[in-house]
C-alpha cells in the first residue's frame, strides 16, 4: 500500500519499554546503524519528548550516515506522520515513548515488530512485564501478526549470575529473545556524545561493539521472516 514499485513492503519497528534507561534510544539507534550498515534503507524516528535521538544527531557533524526525523512532539496525528514515511524506507524505526499511555498504544498497532531493550535483572524484568502484556493484547485483538522480541542491554558478563537468571525467566514465559547480548560498553555512551555511531568509531571496542550491533540486527531481522 503506498509502496513505491520493486520495493517491500516498509517493516516498522517500534523499540519500547515503560522503564527509563533500559537503553531504548540507544537500542533504536543502533538498530537503524545496523540496518544501514546491510545496505538498508532506514529512517530512525524520534517519538520521545526526551528528544534524544534529534540530541544524538545534533551531538555531530552529519557523520551519521542514515535520516532521522523528529516527531516528538507529534500527538493524534502521529500515526499519520509514520504512515507518510511508508513506502520511501524500507525499515522505519521508532525510538518509542517510556509510557504504556495513550499513543503508544497506537504505535504498537501499527509496528510489525517492538523491541524490548532491558537491563539484566530482575527488577528490569518485571518492570517490562506490563509493556509485553500491552503487546499481546495487541496480537489477540487488532493484530495477530505483531511480533516482538526482548534485547538483554547493558550486559556486565555473559555468566554472571543476573545476566542468567534474567534469561532463565525470559525462557519461563517463553518470550522470544535476540540471542545476541548487548554488552555495558563506554563506547556506546561516547558515540552517543560525539553524534556517531559505533561504526564511525575507530579501535578494537568499537569493532567489538560494531560486530554485536550487527548480530543483534541479524536477530531482529530473524523476526520479521
Ligand atoms: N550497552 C550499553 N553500554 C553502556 N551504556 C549504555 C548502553 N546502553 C545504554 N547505555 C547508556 O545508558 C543510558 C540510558 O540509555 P538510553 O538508551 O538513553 O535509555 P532510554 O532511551 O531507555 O532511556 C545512556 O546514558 C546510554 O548511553
Ligand atoms: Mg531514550
């Protein structure tokens, strides 16, 4: 609908999760570097009124080499305002609002997938249980396509004990996870800092981090197909 010829069909991805800092901005954006580092045509949106992702580019020159846009401060009309975007990208990701209230709600509707980046703990966990049972009120009764998928961030160690304890619970209630952990790495901060990405960044942590990104975009993609 709305596509441009020879092209899929726009997959949105929604990346959300009510708790602040679970690392949705960063999730998000590196997300849509991975996408574009595989030759994708991507555009990162930003619907938070935190603005960080408009903050993430406004931190550099243009090195970031994919668009962003800005609607933040977009309210009824904010699912029109994706739907313009449909169509001329062939993935459109959407570093989504922390709150369950209103719109978010009409993002989920309207995603093909939502990422759920979060902390390895507990207290994460539980914490992302409402956002999950948001979505699968969604599945049952507008969208029985919707698909979703936890991302472990900000990981200290694959074997620490809260890292596998979150995975243990993840595995109880059967959620479908990326298999590929994100690691607590200063990099990401900094690239945030300095308005890049991990892939414009130089040395072995940024190759460690650009590498991991990849993987956890090759899971993501796993999800759509
Ligand atoms: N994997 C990571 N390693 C290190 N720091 C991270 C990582 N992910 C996020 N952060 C940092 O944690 C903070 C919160 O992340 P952010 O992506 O802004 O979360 P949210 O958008 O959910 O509030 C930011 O300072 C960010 O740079
Ligand atoms: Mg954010």
């Amino acid at each position: 609908m709305g596509d441009a010829p020879n092209m899929k069909r726009t997959q949105i991805i929604l990346v959300t999760n009510q708790k602040g800092g679970s690392g949705k901005t960063t999730t998000a954006g590196n997300l849509a570097a991975g996408l574009n580092k595989l030759g994708k045509k991507v555009i990162l949106v930003d619907c938070d009124p935190q603005n960080s992702v408009v903050l993430w580019f406004q931190n550099g020159n243009g090195e970031i080499p994919f668009p962003y846009t800005d609607l933040s401060g977009a309210k009824q009309n904010l699912a029109s305002e994706i739907k313009k975007l449909t169509g001329t990208y062939e993935y459109i990701v959407i570093d989504g609002r922390p709150s369950l209230e209103g719109d978010i709600e009409a993002l989920i509707v309207m995603s093909d997938l939502v990422i759920l980046p979060l902390r390895p703990s507990l207290a994460d966990f539980q914490a992302m249980r409402p956002t999950v049972g948001s979505i699968q009120e969604v599945q049952k009764k507008v969208n029985p396509d919707l698909r979703f998928g936890l991302l472990l961030n900000q990981v200290l160690g694959e074997s620490r004990v809260l890292t596998k304890s979150c995975i243990e619970a993840i595995e109880h209630f059967d959620f479908p996870r990326c298999s590929t952990l994100i690691a607590f790495r200063e990099i990401y901060a900094q690239a945030y800092a300095q308005g890049v990405t991990v892939f414009e960044c130089k040395g072995k942590t940024a190759r460690d981090a650009s590498q991991e990104v990849l993987g956890m975009t090759q899971d993501v993609l796993s999800f759509l197909h």
